[in-house]
C-alpha cells in the first residue's frame, strides 16, 4: 500500500519525535497491511516511542500480528491493544526491549494473551504460580514454550517498572525452582523403578539459591540422595544419579525451541570429579575433612527447591554449623580475598573495564564483601544467614556491622548493575556480564533505564558512578565498622559491638584484637582534624596490613609512626593525597621488623615512600652527601652519626624499594625478575656501605691530621661487598693498604693507617639510634694473627711467598671501594696476575681447593642444622654456587676477559658465554643463587637480625612466604620448591665443581 507524500514526510517527522532512528523502516512497517488499524493511531504511536527501542518494538508487533492464524485473531490483538493500556505497556515493554522474546512470540502467537491479565494477584507470582503455568508441559519441548511463555510475564513487568529489580531476580528463581521440580517429575515419570529406590534433594546453590536469579544463567545445585526405606544404599545412589542427570538434560539440552538453562553441579564435593550424587552422611564428610574456605562461602546460598523436602532441610541444617564456623578456619579472610582477586585475574584485559559482574567495582565485590561479613558476624547473629545479597546486606547495616549510608549506597549501585545486567541479558537471552560497545545497544539499554535525554552519555556516566561507589566501599565495607566502634561519634547509630569488633579483627589475621582496637581507638577518635582523616585513612590500611603475615605489627608501626609525626602539617596530607605511599607504608609496616625500626628512627622518612622516590641512588651522589654532612660537622664522632644517620635513610629507602618490589601493590604487580632485584638490592646496599666507609675515612682523617694524613691509604671490598652482592645482614669484608708519603718514616705511616682502621672501627660501632655497620678484615693475609694494615710492598712480598690458593681465590672479590684512587689501582694491578693465573690453576691447586670447600661443608655447618635448607653452606647454596663459579674463574679468567668479574651473576654469565656452562646449567645456578641470597635478606627483613636458615616461628615464615609471593597457607610450597631448586643446582655443582 502507497503512502501519500505530504502525509509520508508528517509521520516521518512524527516518528522522529516519538524515537524512531529509522523512520522510513517504521514508515515501510506501518504501511503493511496488517497495520492498518492502528497506523494513524496516536495512542499507539505514543506507545511504541515510549518502548527502549520503539524501531524493535514495532518489528517484533508486525511480526506478532502477522502471525496469528486468522483475522479474527488478529482484530483480537489489535483492538485489545488500543483498548487496554496494561496490555500495551506490557506487550511493547517486552518488543521493544528483547529480540529474544519477539521471536517467540511469533512463533507462538497466541502468548501474547499471557500478558492480558492484570489483577493484583498477578502483580507478583511466586513457585506455586508458575507451577500451575509449566502443569500443562508433558515433555522438554513444552516445558520450554511454557517456561518461556512464564518468561515473557516476568519481563513485562520488569520492563514496566511494576517489580524492583530485587522481586524480578526472585521471581526469576521460583521460575527456576518451578521449572526444576517439572523438570524432575518428567525424570521420575520416565524411570519409576528408579523412583522407588531413592529420594533425591535438589539443593540450589548460587543466584537461584540465593533467591536472586538473572534472566539467563546457569542454575547452580547440589544433589542429595537417600535410599528409601529397605533399599540397598549403592543401588539407590545409582539410581539418584540417573534420575539427576535426566534433570539435568531436561533442562539444558538444546530442542527446536532452544534450551531452557544449563544445570551446573560442579559446586558439589571434588567438583566435575566427583559423583554427581551423594548421600548426607558422604557430603557431612567431605566438607567435615576436605572442604576448602570458597566451598563454604557457596553454601551460604544453599536453599532446597526441589525433590524430598525433608532431606533438602536436612542437608542445609546438618551442614549449618560448618558454615557459620567457617570464619574460625586459618587464613580464612585472606583466603576469601585471594578467591577473588584470582577472579579478577583471569579477565581478559580488554574486557575488565566493561565486565559488570567480575570486575572491579562490579557484582562480585558486593557479593564477596557482604558474604564475608555474614560468615565472620553470622556465627553469633542469626539474623545475618540469608542467601539473598540485599537482604543480607540490609541485616548487616541494621545490626551496626556496615555503615547505614555506606550501606545505602552500596545497595543503590548493586540495584543499578542488576538491572543493566538484566537489560543486556534480556535483549537475546544470552548469557553475558559485558556491557556493550554498540552505540544503539547502549541505547536501547539507556533508555530502558529511563534515560532519555541522552542515554548513552547518561548510562556511561550512570555506570562509571556506580562502578566507582563499589570499588570505594567493598573494602572500607569491612574496615569501616571497627572505626566507628572506637571513634563514638554518632552515639544513636547502631555500631559494632565489642565482641563483634573482636570477631572481625580475628578473622583478619589479627592475634592481639583488644590492642588492635585500642590503637585504632587512639588513631580515629575525637573530632579533630588529624583523627578525622585518620578515619578516611584506616579501612584502606587495614586491609592493606590484613594482606600481610602480622596485620598486628602494622598496625602498631603506623601508631608509633603517626604518634611520631601526627604534629607535622604534611604527613597526614601526604597519605591522604598520594594513595602510594600510603599503600607503600602499609607494606612496609606489615613485612617484618627491619625496615619499621629503621623508619621509627627517623619517621620523616615516610616521604620517601612515593614510588619515584623508592628508586635507588647512585653511589656518586650518595659519597657527595656524605662527604658534604661530615664536612660540617663539629668534631669526629658528629661527623660519622651524620654518615650514619645517611646510611639509615638509605637502608630504610633500599628496604622499602624491596619489599613494594616484592609484594607488588594495587597499581603495579610484584617484581617479575628476581635477579634484576637482587642485583638492585645488593647494589644499592654496598653503594651505601662504599659512601658510609669514604665519609667515615674523611672524618677520622680530617679530626686526627687535618688535611692530609702522613700515608695515603685505601679501603678495598672484599667477599660480598667487593661482588656489589652485600645482603641487609652483611659485614663489610675489606682489606687496608696503605703508603707512606715521600719523606714520611714508615713507622710514623704505619702507626697513622692503623689508627685510622682503629678509629673507623670505632666510630662505626658507636652505640646509637643508627645501626652499626661491621667492618671485618679477616680476609687479610695471615688473618687474624696479621697486621690490619699493609703497604702495597708488604702486600707483593707475602702474596710471593706465603699466598695459599683460598687467597687467591678470595681476591677474585677484591674491588676499591674508598680512599686513594691511585693506590687502590696499584693493588687491584698487583693481585691481579693471582687471581686470574697464567693457564689457570694446576691439578694440586684444584684438588686444593676442592678439599676445602668439602672440609668447610663438614665441619661449618651448625649443628642441627637442615642442610637442605640452610641458604649458605646447604646443598645447592650461595657457597655452592660461588666456589664453582669461582673455580671456573681461576681456570679461565686468564684467557675469557667476561670472567675478570668479581660479580657472581655477571661471571656465570660469562661462563656461559665462553661455553664452560651450558644454558640449562647457567640457569640453574644462577636461580639458586638468586633464591638463597634474597631468602637471607627475607629472613633479616622478617626477623630485623641476619640468619642462614629459614625462621622456625610459624608467623615469621609466613612473612619470608609472604615476600615471595605465597600466600597464607603456602609456605610449605616455598620450602619444597627451595629444596627442588637447589637440589638441582648440588648435581651441577657435583658435575663441574667436584667432577663427579
């Protein structure tokens, strides 16, 4: 039929206004023939501009009212249509917001009239009223028109505004509790001698359980069977399963009209791996031995829908007490949240910014938060055991364990998320939590949403508002309660009780919960600035310390740490404003006692914990400052606690940089290069030892003999330091060398170098706030029986004579770190032609060296100790790794110049490059050398004093688990996978050192 075009351009223009994007598609649509009762309708062109995307609302009703069966059928739609705004608002509702449900509702016509009806009754249907509306379905096919058929009821009145989108996930579920109980009764009928033999529970778990269901979803259960009475146990379980799995296909098994939904077991006991049915006393079992934290945390759902109702109570109140004793388990909370950020993790990147329900800010973080709180409160609160995530959420804010306004708006945006993820699922019934990128999907979803001025923009901005609400809240949600017990400053709000506040701090891990609120009480109450941002502070910093080994040391550090500082006008400012470095402090409070004493020495260092700030100076411009505080200072001893106070910053700022590295932060993952790290940490370490040594020597210098001292004299590095590898435990290895001035008697030089290594001695070990630094001269020649001091003369005529193949050998390490450049040079000249020999060593030399290492395995080890484990003398160890690579070395060095290192990492590598070792070698070594050094510095970080060995307290090995990134619960894993690394190096070693 033609269109006049004077009245063609006037509905053109009038299909504009109501909303149409293609008006001469719905120009072409309303020109059909079966349209034309309605054409020139206002009232029904008002209508379909009022639908999400009246273009799909008026497809969906010509294909509607071109497929009813005759004209009379037709007349029927049309004119009740016109005549009865219900039906119009609820059938253009549904066309115009679900593709899915258009298609069929042209394949089934006559649907439409399930939409007629509108009594108060049908407002809001429950399990029985859908039971009668699936009663007629004999098998899966039509249990799937008839499901849809009820589908479509529920849509129209969510799409209308008639249900909140609370009551439209309810009724979602007791569709699926509905649909599971037709489902099972078509099973039982198909088998009844299976029937006979058992009773069967269907439990649902998840969204269905949690009377909160989406419109496509899996629906989670659980399957519980019994025998009946006189029945053989096994036999009935048989059967049970068959019967379950014949539900199970009845419901998922695509069928001309579709599918319904998959049936997901696999949160039953062992998952897919185990039987899909088994009975109470199996399940009680299980979860008594082998349940993990998740495994109870899903069973807060838990809720009977189907089969034997008395064995469906049974299972849900036998199981309980589990439940809600879940919060006593170890590492409960930290277990709960690595659950979720593995969650997290596993999205891809391109879609984390557009996933609703797993993303941050999404679903889940309201699910996890509010679940978590139950399972800690709900032992001793009864009220809090709902499975419905609103409901549970409200209980919470009424008992005083969330924040009323908190609570409030995290109900806000969890009702928002639902909704849009509603909408995106309705328009094709397909499973998906992405919001879209398609500009017209955005805004047929906006518009659902009652956004009609610009729906994209306003949806986005919707989106991004409540996104943000939850990443805010979902961890203040759990913290935020224990602020507001001690602060007292709403006396009528409901709070948590002290017990409750207990509870909660024991289920983060903390041992001390009474000083733990008695320091939060100290840091958050009043009403004065300083405790005000404190209060904004905390939720934040107590999860951070919860995500470490001892939450209790952290807290006490930031206590003694704002005590300290809480006067100064930027300290608060700076945590407030740059969320680095208050993460940063909360790391580094948390890890282990050595970096907090060093900060509490000197708490201004906090402003050093900015990300930039962290990185590690060079060894030039650290000697400069050193250099420049001793030359103001007073006297000797002022001018060495100035070097030392630079040496503590430095350590405190080396310590910090190592441990963010390690545990990685929210913004930034942990170090992925743990030899890049090692070979910073150990670095930095000896630049700051070198800098320390060269003021220390100006100021023993400049207070005994002015300008000039009567001998020039060097410090060279020796062992780890010499090798830029020292640890946080490490003494200074060096030797002295001295020469005397032109005209100075030698005696005169001698007795001045030796004051000087006396006084530097001194100095350096003064009792202060600042930590020793130990200087060792051990590795000189005749030891400790020798002078301290040689001259480079003294140094040529012992090595000539006296030199045993272990000094040559610990000369490979030897390197200038301070004093007089030009005799440094000399020395480093003279031992040169030792520690690098012309062809090598010879075969006593090797049989030499090989004795002494295997004497020193014997007879240096401390008694009692594990040698698989001990870091330095165990199988597979530092030693282990240095004296091959230092034998290669001596061998080698003479002929391969990447040898003439004194760095163990940069001289494997070069035995690699040289072909001495092959690839997989190389890096076996270097692994376990890597390991076993960053272990001794985890074990000094951890316990604030140096150790070989792994710490034997649980809580200390927990921390030194906690820096290489295994969670609570895993430090066994570190153990193993020690001894497997460096059982591994031991047969290189056996291989090239011992050449076995």
């Amino acid at each position: 039929m033609s269109v006049p075009q004077g009245r063609r351009s006037s509905l053109f223009t009038r299909l504009l206004r109501h909303g149409f994007t293609d008006p001469s598609a719905a120009e072409r649509l309303l020109a059909d023939e079966a349209m034309d009762a309605v054409r020139t309708d206002p009232v029904m062109l008002d209508a379909l501009g009022q639908a999400a995307d009246p273009d799909l609302a008026l497809l969906g009703l010509v294909r509607l009212v071109e497929a009813q069966p005759e004209d009379t059928a037709r007349r029927e739609l049309l004119d009740t249509l016109i005549a009865a705004k219900p039906l119009r608002d609820r059938l253009l509702g549904v066309l115009g917001s679900s593709e899915a449900l258009a298609d069929h509702l042209a394949r089934h016509p006559g649907d439409w009239q399930a939409l007629v009806t509108y009594e108060p009754q049908d407002l809001h249907p429950g399990v029985e009223e859908f039971e009668r509306g699936l009663a007629e379905a004999r098998d899966p096919v039509a249990l799937r028109v008839a499901y849809r058929r009820c589908l479509l009821s529920i849509a129209a009145r969510d799409v209308c505004g008639t249900t909140q989108v609370d009551q439209t996930a309810a009724e979602l579920a007791d569709l699926a509790t509905a649909t599971l109980r037709a489902a099972l009764a078509m099973a039982r009928l198909a088998a009844p001698e299976d029937d006979r033999l058992c009773r069967l529970a269907v439990v649902a778990m998840g969204k269905c359980g949690g009377h909160e269901l989406n419109y496509v979803s899996d629906v989670d259960v659980i399957f519980v069977g019994e025998p009946r009475e006189g029945a053989d146990e096994g036999k009935a379980v048989q059967a049970a399963t068959r019967l379950a799995s014949h539900l199970m296909r009845i419901c998922s098994e695509t069928t001309v009209e579709g599918s319904i939904w998959p049936v997901d077991a696999n949160l039953r006991p062992e998952g897919r791996n185990g039987p899909l049915v088994r009975t109470l006393s199996s399940h009680l079992a299980y979860y008594q031995r082998w349940a993990k934290t998740w495994e109870f945390q899903a069973l807060l759902k838990a809720r009977p829908v189907a089969g034997d109702a008395e064995l469906g109570a049974e299972y849900v109140e036998t199981l309980a007490p589990l439940v809600w004793g879940a919060a006593e388990r170890e590492n409960f909370v930290p277990d709960v949240q690595k659950m979720r950020r593995r969650v997290v993790d596993n999205i891809p990147a391109a879609e984390l910014d557009r996933e609703l329900k797993l993303g941050p800010g999404g679903l889940r973080d309201v699910e996890f938060a509010v679940q978590l709180l139950q399972l800690v409160h709900g032992r001793s609160d009864r009220s809090l055991r709902s499975g419905t995530t609103l409901d549970a959420l409200q209980a919470l804010a009424a008992g005083g364990y969330v924040g009323r306004v908190d609570a409030t708006q995290l109900d806000d945006a969890y009702r928002f998320l639902r909704t849009l993820e509603h909408r995106i699922q309705l328009y094709k019934l397909r499973r998906t939590h992405l919001l879209p990128e398609d500009d017209a999907d955005l805004r047929r979803i906006g518009r659902s949403l009652g956004l009609r001025r610009e729906p994209i923009t306003e949806l986005n901005r919707a989106w991004r508002r409540h996104n943000s609400v939850v990443r805010r809240l979902h961890e203040k949600l759990f913290y935020q309660p224990l602020l507001d017990a001690v602060a007292q400053l709403a006396p009528t709000e409901a709070r948590l009780s002290a017990e409750a506040a207990r509870e909660r701090l024991v289920a983060l891990g903390y041992a001390d919960p009474a000083s733990a609120l008695r320091h939060l009480e100290a840091l958050a109450s009043g009403v004065s600035r300083k405790a005000a941002i404190q209060r904004t502070l905390l939720p934040v910093l107590l999860g951070w310390f919860a995500d470490s080994a001892d939450p209790d040391a952290g807290l006490l550090g930031f206590r003694k740490v704002s005590d300290a500082l809480g006067q100064t006008p930027w300290y608060l400012r700076l945590l407030r404003d740059e969320g680095t470095v208050a993460e940063n402090l909360a790391r580094v409070l948390s890890a282990g006692r050595l970096a907090p004493d060093l900060l509490m020495r000197a708490p201004e260092a906090v402003n050093l914990l900015g990300t930039e700030a962290l990185d590690p100076r060079e060894r030039g411009a650290l000697e400069q400052e050193v250099l420049a505080a001793v030359s103001r200072a007073a006297n000797g001893e002022q001018a060495v606690a100035a070097a030392r106070a630079v040496r503590r910053r430095e350590l405190f700022r080396t310590t910090a940089a190592d441990i963010v590295a390690s545990y990685g932060t929210e913004e930034s993952p942990a170090a992925l290069d743990p030899g890049a790290l090692m070979d910073r940490t150990g670095g930095a370490v000896s630049d700051i030892t070198a800098a320390t040594l060269a003021g220390t020597l100006r100021a023993v210098v400049r207070e005994g003999w002015g300008d000039t001292l009567p001998t020039r004299f060097a410090v060279i590095g020796m062992g780890r330091f010499g090798g830029h590898e020292l640890g946080y435990g490490s003494d200074a290895d060096v030797l002295f060398v001295h020469e005397p001035r032109e005209g100075v008697d030698e005696h005169e030089a001698a007795q001045a170098a030796n004051q000087v290594v006396a006084e530097m001695r001194r100095l350096l070990q003064l009792p202060s706030s600042d930590p020793p630094l130990l200087i060792d001269a051990d590795l000189r020649p005749e030891g400790r029986s020798g002078p301290l001091v040689r001259t480079l003369a003294s140094y040529a005529a012992y090595y000539r004579r006296w030199s045993l193949v272990w000094e040559a050998q610990a000369l490979l390490r030897a390197e200038p770190v301070a004093g007089d450049p030009d005799l440094a040079a000399g020395f480093v000249e003279l031992i040169d032609p030792l520690r690098y020999p012309v062809e090598g060593l010879g075969d006593d030399a090797v049989r030499e060296i090989r004795r002494l290492k295997a004497r020193m395995e014997s007879e240096r080890m401390p008694r009692g100790s594990d040698p698989t484990l001990h870091t330095k003398l165990g199988r597979g160890g530092l030693s282990d790794v240095e004296w091959t690579v230092q034998l290669l070395q001596l061998q080698h060095a003479w002929e391969e110049p990447g040898l003439r290192t004194t760095r163990t990492r940069e001289a494997l590598a070069a035995a690699h490059a040289a072909g001495l070792l092959a690839t997989e070698e190389a890096q076996i070594l270097d692994e376990a050398w890597v390991l076993a050094a960053r272990v001794r510095n985890a074990v000094m970080l951890v316990r604030g004093r140096a150790g070989d060995t792994f710490p034997s307290d649980s809580r200390e090995l927990a921390a030194v688990g906690r820096y290489f990134g295994y969670g609570p619960g895993h430090v066994g894993d570190l153990l193993e996978d020690y001894r497997r690394i460096t059982r591994r190096a031991r047969a290189v070693v056996e291989e090239r050192f011992y050449g076995a």
